[in-house]
C-alpha cells in the first residue's frame, strides 16, 4: 500500500476523496461497458458497438463540472462516459446496445445516441457536428430566459472541427456571447484520418481566435484539470462571459467502431507509444498515490463495477424488443399513415 | 347566409408580416431569426419595424449561415421556444438540407418522442420575378420525401394567415414555403384575430364537374383564371388547391376524381420526381376505375432552373392560356 | 419620335409604385439617363433615369398617383442625337413587352392594386399579352418554341390508338349498367366514348346516344315564353316599324302587339317608383380598356361594361334578396335564383333574354353569356328558355347615348335598372379638390309594392359602391 501522503503536484480544486473515488469508478464503469460492447459484438448478439477508451478522463472530469439538473449536455456518440457521469443508469447504456423497447429511443439509435430530457442530455444523430447548432439554440434559449446559472456542454471530436456546421455554431455563439462550452475530445483520429490530415493547425484551438473566443489546451487524461478547465469554462458561461472552447487531447486506443479494423491504417506500435495516456491507470496511481484509494478499494471497485455490469446485461438482454408496429409511431405527434 | 366576420384588406406579404407579428404578441417563445430580418426587416419588408418593437434577441439577424439558421433553431425548439426560421430565398436552402432533413424531421422519431421539434422554417419560393437561377427555384420535391416534415404553401391571404398560424403551433417541423411572385400579386380579404387552418387540408377553390385541377402556389391563381374563361365555353372546371404538400389530402382530391373522372395537376416545380408524380400515382392507385382520361401533369420543365433571361423564363413558366388550353383538351377528351 | 415611359418593376415582387416627384415639366429636355421622375414603391423610392434623349411632351400620371408597374407615365419626344446611336443598354423604363408582366395582367390579381389613384381612363394603354407570347404562337406546331403544352407531357391523350380504347371508368360503368360498348357512339375526342357517354345510355337504352350538339328549341314554336315575344319580325307590310312611310299606319306585328300588352300592364298593375345615383366609373372604365382587346382576341366576343355592371347587379341582389322578388296574389315570392334579363333592343322590336344564375358567373363568364344571347337575338335564334325566367332588367341604355331613363318594369319583376352613358364631368372629390373623372348615371325603376324607397335606395348605394370598387387587377 502506498505511502498517504500527498504528491506537491496534487491539486484536487476542492473535490473530496468521495467525489475522487466516484470519478475512478465512472471510469471503471465506462470502460466495464465499452468491453461489454465489444464482446457482445463478438459474441454475435449485438450488431455493433462504439468504444470510448482512452476517452475517460475526458468524461469523468467534465462530469464533475457539470450542473446537475440545470445544465444541459449535447454529447456526441463517443461519449458514453459523459452521460453515465451526468446521471444515466448503466441499464440505459446496455438496452441500447441490445436495441430494446425499453431503450429511450425505443430500438432505433444506433448504440451511444443516447437521449434523456429528463436530465438534459440531448438526442443526437450521428452526422458529424450536426449537434452543434442545436447546442447553440439551447443556449440561446437559455440567454433569451436570463437563466443565468445554466449552460451548455457541446462535445465533439477533432474530426467534427472540419465541419460547416461547427464553424457556424461557434461562430453565432461568439457573436451573442452565448452561455456555452465547446468541448473538443481530440483523440487524433477521425476513424483512419489522423488530425494532421484533417486541418493544418497542430491544435484545435488555434480555430478559438478566428472567433474571438478563448481556446484551452487540457490534458485529457487527467480528470482533475479537465475537471478545472471545464468548470472554469461553464462558469463563465454562466456569468455572461462567453463560450469557451476546449480541447482536450486524448488518445483512441480501440478501433473507431466494431466495424472498424484500425490495422490497416496505423500501427500497433503507435498505440503502445500512446500508451502511457491511458487515463485510467494513471488516475488509479494518482489516487493511490495521495492515499485516496487502495490497490484493494481498486480490486473492489473493478469487481462491483464488473457485477453492475453483468447484472444491467443480463437484464437488457431479457427485456423485449419493440413491437414492429413502433416503425410507424413517433413520425409526427399523433397518429400517421405511413402508407399513404 | 353567414354572418361576415370582420376582414381587413392585404396581400401575401401582409399576410404573412401580420401572422409573425401576431405570433410574436401572443407567445414570447416566438422567435424570428434569418438573415436580413432585423433592421432590414427582412428583404421584401416582411418583419419591417419588429425588432424595433420586439428587440433583437427575439428578432435575430443572425451570420450568413443557412445550416446553422435552421441548426440553432431546432436547438432552440428542443429547448422550449419555438422559432420561426427565415432561409432568405428557397434557392440558399441547400446549406440547410441536413438540418432540416437529418435533424428537425428526424427528432421525435429518433428520440421517440423524448425530444420535439416545434419549428417553421419559411422561404420564399418560385419564379416569375426575373430572379435568375438562384431565386426563382421551387424545393418542395426535395423535402417532400422527408417523413417528419409537414410542407406547407398556400397563396390566398387568407389562407397565409391560417395556415402559419397552424405552423407555428404545430407540434413538429413545418416548412412554410411563400411564393414570392404572389407577395404583393395576390390581394384578399383576411379575417381579423386568430385563427387557423388545420395543415393537409386541400381547398376547392373553385367547383366544377368536368375536370379536377390540383395546384398550389401562383399557379392555382393563373388556374383559377383559365377555368373562369372556359366556364364561358360551358365548360365546368374544379379547382383545388392543395396549400399544404405534405401532408397530402388525398380525401380532397379523390372524392373530386370521382365526380370529374379526370385529373390535370399543374406545378411550376419540374415534374420529374415532383409532387405530381406522387398525386398522380396515388390517384391511379385509388381511383383507376374512375378514369375517364389519362392523368395530365402541367409542370415546369427538367431543366435545372429558370435563366435569367427573360424569354428563358417565359419558356420556364407556364401561361393561363397553355393552362385554358390543356384544361379545355381534357375536358373534350 | 414619340416614347411611351412605364412605371419601372423597382423590385422583384412589387406590382405598382407611386410617382413621388417630376423632376422634370412638359417641354423640358432630358437627357438619356437622366434622371426626370422620382418613384416609389413599398419596397424602395428611386430616381428613373431616362431611357432617350429628348422633350417631355406629356405626363401621364401625376404626383401621387399609384399605377401599376408597366402602366405609362409620360411620353417622351426621342430626339435624334449622336447619343442615340450609342447601342441602348437595358432601359428599364421602356415599355418592352416584359414577360413577368405576362403574368401580372394575365392573371388579373391584385384585387385592390390600384384603387387609390390613377383614376383617369388611360388612353392607348395596354395590358395585353405581347402577341409573340400568346399562347396560339406558343402552341402553334413543332416549329415554334417548345413550350406547347404538348411538349409539356407525355401526351397520352393523342397517342395514335387512345381513343379507340375505352378508359378504366368507361370499362367499369358499362358493366355495371349493363351496356354493350360496340352499340354506342362516343362524343369525345374523335368519337371516344366518355363516361357520360355510357351514363347517357343507361338512361335512354344504347341507341339513344349519338354524337350530337343540342339544337336550341326554335322560338316561335314556344308561344307561351312569359316576358317577351322571341320574334324575328319579318313584316310583310309597306310601312315597317324598321322603315316607315309617312302618313300611313304600321300594322302591328305580333311582337309590337306583345310589347304593347306588356308595357300597358306593367304600368298599370305595379306602381312604378325611380330614383337614381351618379357613380364614378374611373376605375372600372381604366380595368375594361385596359382588359377589352385581349379580352376580344381571346373570347371572340367584346369586352363592354355591361357584364362588369351585370355583376356588381347581381351582387347586390344578392345582398338586398327583395328587389329579386315578385309581387303575387299570395305574397311576395322571393326566388332563390338571380337570372337577370337584358334588354336587346332589335330593329323592330325590343327583347329580353335571360342569363341564368348570373350570379355563378364571372365578370368574363358574363360576357360570354352575355355576347352569345345578344348575338343569339340579332340572328333570331333564341329559344324559349333563353327568354324565360327572369328576375331582374338590367338595360344598357347608355349605349344610345341616353344620361336619364325611367324604365318600364318587365311584368313580374321588381326591379328593373339601367346604365347611362359614361360622360366625363368635373367631380368634387375628397379633399375639396376638382377632377375630371369618368361619371355614369344608373336609375331604378321599382315596384312598389314589393319595395319600399329606402330598400331602393340602399340598394343603389350598395350597387355603387361595388362599381366605384372595381378596378384594374380584380378577378375577370
């Protein structure tokens, strides 16, 4: 067991040892559930699944920041961490991998396209930075009603920077000064293109000035300066400063998808280089480190996790499908003939 | 005989400048944004003096930015407020496809209704006004094939007022398309108050029992007119006008198949994939046995659109007199 | 060289504009260029720059005044200059025919386009249809453009054996009445049997259906029609009512002794009643000039004021049902139809025939109506039901130049209403000022019996405020 005594570079910007430990486990359990997906995959009983892994630290710290109940996420399809960090119930993680009825999208997402007004995370589609103006409009929203302690978090990878639309959201964002946070989860591959492909800056914001918006570089493996950046960033949102973007650099150590064979355009070598970003275990030894966790509450934490996991799947797997006749409903409020 | 309500005098552009404004009084969800709408008051003068009146956070020039005009505001719409976006001319509406397309009509489906989208985006649309290629397009078969999203296009004051009224009230996206040409054309009389018109609910505008004439936009004008003319030839001539696209209202158009037994559909949209294919189709679906004519289609031509020119134009746009001319061929069929 | 100057389209979608100032007087020099009339319209105000060089000779429309776009507004005397040979740009003031005012005109919209002003009838000035855009030299055969409505579709209806193929709902007619489809002729196209076709044969057996116009039923042979004798009137006397000889009597023919009868009882059984008002026609006279030529090209018949008039007639009948009744020995019968008698005045005779259901018809529906009976009376072929049923005059007496008329009722009718001719007169108009303006008298004669003066007179007023209202861009 390690010594408890705090490491000089160990700054917890006022989070207490339970909130440190609920961010290791958020990681645990996004991680947990990334596999489970994969295996599933693997397993022939889920279609398709989309991992987050090296992606954690990103969303346990920006979790921290954000306010429950009041702010509002506009996540993009990596972010699966992000939103069981804000409150959703890993169950809700699985019914959509397994495409049941009980999923909040009743079976029609794609896995990771998770919707939940009821704790403010948007629904998205999967076309790439599409989600941006809408996290623009919320926020507008949000200044047209004064509600000065709310804002938006807009996540989105390196690839989405390339987009029309994102452009045109930060930009309007900049213009009205709106209540919002770009969050940039650079992990350097757009699937198989890497970022120097996709623009010709070495960070994304360097794009922040061409706007008239600050832009902050943080470590995406490390939750903790996530966390600060993050909450820095939303609470100037909320006090009328602006939107901020953020990137946070990363690394995707898994496939983009599991339809995806990241062999055939980068290396293994290249993985293991970027190895030593692996957010997790590095916030393990962190913690270990300053006497917040044991190698034990580690070992503890990975085994309820592991249970949580197995019992949301068994338990999704049994719940049924949507009925065919859910094709036609939710068009348009109402009934609607699809035969017309 | 009814009692007359009380009407005000207005064209197309009053019409529609007068139902924004009143949307505006009675909701403060209701926002305008698009380009050129504030101190501009947009560029046929149709939100002239609302920012004065109802600021600039409700009324929003916002940055030349089509995606985005219509991105912000399906956010704003799954947010509660319920905007009103302007995409300045159809032709600039390309930029939007995917957010209109993708996005807005896609939201309650793919949220199975977690997530609404209570939006109008309207545009004007159409040729005749010497606008070129890039301001004379009609868009609507582009969207027609959108589940999701309701199409609307009336071009009666009257039917302005009610129909945009219904948009801004509706539940899911509606794309409110204003034939430019009859802005300031087309003059009626508009109750006063609110009121509104149920969206996919044809109007027979004129009875007849020779032949069914389905239109929608400047068109049912001209239409109008041509079957005025052959009623002097005896000729008896029905004329619907569909004034929302989408959703279709087959019930119209098939009880007066049954009555005439033949079916002219005139659209300045080109006909290639257009409209009429699709009343065209559903008509020969369900009411073959009723057919005493083939179906006609009256549309603009496959070409990619009108030149500024103006015979190009002409040659794009069809006449009252080709339209007097089909009708009366149909009717002696 | 004289050059007529237009209002300009300053905008897409504008329709009109209003002269805000003349920069320049009658006999002013203007250069090409040069700016001589300020413009204004509800989306900009402009200066015209001049498309010549030359001397205003005559303003057309005056300050103030809102004329729709390609109405004229001056007349400029080009002077031959060296400018002039320089190539012309774009002169948008020029009256070119400009295709987006095609559809302006064409399609007679804008109700209320200009009622405010420009009032004075515009002599010469045309709407019309640039010939080269009409739609016969549009559809005119392959050798034209292609926009022929043929060339529009897939044209199923000349395809070579269309017509000798019967239709989905031909098919399913003739086996629901039992009808053989070799035993019909067809009236369609080229024979092709309708749907109306069978329908027609399940009504009078197979055989009864042949190709075949209806022949008006002759007049003479219905001696009962109620308001008129529908005569022709050939006389055999020497003296004739057409050409009288001096110091001899006129034989009556049956029709003068008819009319005779009529006018003797009408006067005597219904106690006559007259009023009158004046109206302005300004506006209504400018939409017929401007409407009447293409109007005539197209529908063959002339565009003249009465079924403008006809309408605005039936419109207020429809609004005062009573001066539409009838006084009988039960009551007074109020009919659900307006079918409204014109008095045709013939050689020798005077005649009546009705349009029926006039108030289903438009302005240019009426004139068609109205052509065809008129034509119908001079050549002597009105049937028994083209003169039957009336149930209000209107006579154009203004046509013989009369400005005063107290009209006879036709038996049975409670009204009976003329128009004067149209005179210019000056008019104390709004704001104390005087103008020439386009003036037509229009008097009622009443029963009275059935209606008493104010319902006339409301009536009247009623009728004249439609007209004053009818103006260029209403519905034809």
């Amino acid at each position: 067991m390690a010594k408890a005594i705090e490491s000089p570079s160990f700054e917890r910007y006022g989070l207490d040892d339970d909130r440190l430990r609920w961010m290791l486990r958020n990681m645990h359990l996004q991680r947990t559930l990334d596999n489970r997906g994969f295996q599933l995959n693997r397993q022939g009983k889920i279609p398709f699944a989309t991992g987050s892994e090296g992606h954690e630290g990103i969303h346990a710290g920006a979790a921290v920041a954000f306010s429950r109940g009041k702010d509002v996420l506009v996540p993009y399809y990596r972010d699966i961490g992000l939103c069981l960090g804000i409150g959703m119930d890993p169950l809700e993680a699985l019914l959509s991998m397994f495409a049941r009825g009980a999923d909040r999208s009743g079976g029609r997402q794609f896995p990771n396209h998770f919707t939940s007004k009821a704790i403010g995370m948007l629904s998205i589609s999967s076309i790439i930075a599409a989600h941006c103006p809408h996290a623009v409009g919320v926020a507008y929203a949000m200044k047209y009603r004064k509600e000065t302690d709310r804002a938006v978090l807009c996540c989105f990878g390196d690839g989405a920077t390339s987009e029309g639309e994102w452009h045109e959201s930060v930009n309007f964002a900049a213009v009205h000064r709106l209540p919002i946070v770009f969050l940039c989860e650079n992990n350097e591959w757009a699937i198989s293109t890497p970022r120097e492909r996709q623009m010709a800056i070495a960070d994304v914001v360097q794009k922040a000035a061409g706007y008239g918006i600050p832009g902050v570089i943080v470590e995406g493996a490390d939750p903790l300066a996530v966390y600060k950046t993050v909450k820095d960033a939303l609470d100037r949102a909320r006090s009328g400063g602006g939107p901020t973007l953020v990137e946070a650099k990363c690394y995707r150590f898994l496939s983009h998808t599991t339809d995806d064979d990241d062999r055939t355009y980068r290396s293994r070598e290249e993985i293991e280089k970027h190895r030593h970003l692996d957010p997790v275990p590095r916030f393990e030894r962190l913690l270990i480190e300053c006497g917040i966790v044991t190698d034990e509450g580690i070992a503890e934490i990975k085994k309820e996790v592991l249970a949580q996991v197995n019992e949301v799947t068994d338990r999704a797997e049994a719940m049924p499908f949507p009925a065919p006749q859910e094709l036609y409903t939710n068009v348009y409020e109402g009934t609607h003939e699809p035969w017309l | 005989m009814a009692v007359a309500a009380p009407t005000q005098t207005m064209n197309n552009v009053e019409a529609v400048r007068a139902t924004l404004y009143e949307a505006l009084k009675a909701d403060p969800r209701t926002i305008v944004l698009g380009e050129d709408v504030g101190a501009r008051g947009n560029v046929f003068l149709i939100t002239k003096g609302f920012i004065e009146e109802f600021g600039p956070e409700r009324i929003v020039d916002t940055p030349l930015a089509e995606a985005s005009i219509v991105g912000i505001a399906v956010g704003m719409a799954m947010e509660g407020l319920r905007p009103i976006a302007e995409i300045q001319f159809a032709d600039f509406i390309y930029p939007a496809f995917n957010q209109i397309v993708g996005e807005a009509a896609k939201t309650r489906y793919r949220s199975n209704g977690d997530y609404t989208c209570p939006l109008v985006i309207r545009t004007p649309y159409g040729g005749g006004v010497r606008g070129a290629l890039s301001h004379s397009v009609s868009i609507e078969a582009l969207f027609y094939h959108v589940p999701g999203l309701k199409i609307v296009a009336p071009s009666f004051p009257a039917d302005i007022k009610g129909l945009l009224t219904s948009a801004i009230e509706d539940p899911d996206p509606v794309l409110f398309l204003e034939h430019k040409r009859t802005y300031r054309l087309v003059k009626g009389e508009v109750p006063t108050g609110r009121y509104t018109i149920p969206i996919g609910k044809a109007d027979v505008k004129r009875a007849g029992d020779q032949l069914t004439v389905v239109s929608y936009g400047l068109y049912v004008h001209q239409a109008l007119d041509a079957a005025a003319r052959l009623e002097g030839d005896g000729m008896s001539i029905e004329v619907i006008d569909l004034r929302s696209i989408r959703p279709m209202d087959k019930g119209t158009i098939l009880e007066s198949i049954r009555k005439t037994r033949k079916l002219l559909i005139v659209h300045e949209d080109n006909k290639f994939g257009g409209i009429g294919a699709e009343i065209a189709a559903m008509v020969a679906e369900e009411a073959f046995f009723d057919l005493d004519a083939p179906i006609r289609r009256l549309c603009g031509p496959d070409v990619p659109a009108m030149g500024y020119a103006a015979p190009l134009e002409e040659e794009f746009m069809i006449s009252t007199e080709q339209m007097a001319e089909t009708m009366r061929e149909l009717v002696r069929f | 060289m004289p050059t007529t100057i237009t209002m300009p389209q300053l905008g897409e979608t504008v329709t009109e504009g209003t002269v805000a100032q003349w920069l320049k007087k009658p006999g002013d020099a203007i250069e090409k260029y040069e700016a001589f009339v300020e413009v204004s319209t509800d989306k900009v105000n402009a200066e015209v720059p001049s498309p010549v060089s030359g001397v205003l000779r005559e303003i057309i429309a005056q300050e103030g005044e809102t004329v729709p776009t390609g109405a004229p507004i001056a007349i400029i005397d080009e002077v031959a200059s060296e400018s002039s040979s320089t190539p012309a740009g774009p002169a948008p003031a020029v009256q070119a025919p400009d295709p987006t005012q095609l559809s302006v005109h064409d399609l007679t919209l804008g109700r209320e386009a200009d009622r405010q002003g420009a009032d004075e009838p515009v002599p010469g000035q045309t709407f019309g249809v640039p010939a080269a855009l009409s739609a016969s030299s549009r559809t005119a055969g392959a050798g034209g453009g292609s926009n022929g409505t043929a060339a529009r579709g897939a044209d199923a209806l000349n395809a070579p054996d269309a017509l000798r193929r019967v239709s989905p709902a031909v098919r399913r007619l003739a086996r629901e009445q039992h009808i053989d489809l070799s035993s019909l002729r067809g009236t369609g196209t080229g024979g092709r049997i309708t749907a109306n076709d069978v329908l027609a044969a399940a009504h009078q057996g197979p055989s009864a259906v042949v190709a075949a116009t209806v022949e008006a039923a002759p007049a003479a042979s219905q001696p009962s029609a109620p308001p008129a004798a529908p005569v022709t009137a050939p006389t055999t006397a020497r003296t004739t009512y057409a050409s009288p000889i001096l110091g001899e009597t006129i034989k009556l023919t049956p029709a003068r002794k008819l009319i005779a009868q009529r006018m003797v009882e009408s006067r005597h059984t219904a106690p006559h009643a007259w009023t009158m008002v004046e109206v302005d026609v300004t506006s209504l006279w400018r939409w017929r000039t401007a409407e009447k030529d293409r109007f005539t090209r197209e529908k063959g018949v002339p565009l003249t004021l009465l079924p403008f008039f006809i309408q605005a007639v039936v419109r207020s009948l429809r609004a005062f049902p009573l001066m539409n009744a009838r006084f009988t020995d039960d009551g007074i019968y109020v009919p659900k139809e307006v079918h409204v008698g014109i008095a045709v005045a013939l050689d020798s005779n005077l005649i009546v025939p009705v349009i029926r259901n006039a108030d289903e018809l438009s302005i240019g529906g009426l004139a068609v109506a109205a052509g065809r009976l008129i034509e119908k009376a001079r050549t002597g072929k009105l049937s028994a039901d083209d003169l039957s049923g009336g149930t209000f005059t209107v006579n154009n007496t203004g046509a013989n130049g009369s400005v005063l008329s107290a009209p006879i009722l036709n038996s049975g009718q409670a009204g009976i209403i003329t128009m004067e001719a149209v005179v210019k007169r000056p008019v104390v108009i709004e704001g104390d000022a005087i103008a020439i303006r386009s003036m037509m008298n229009v008097c009622l004669s009443l029963d009275h019996r059935v209606v008493d003066g104010s319902i006339a007179s409301a009536f009247l007023v009623d009728l004249k405020k439609r007209l004053q209202a009818m103006g260029p861009g209403d519905t034809l």
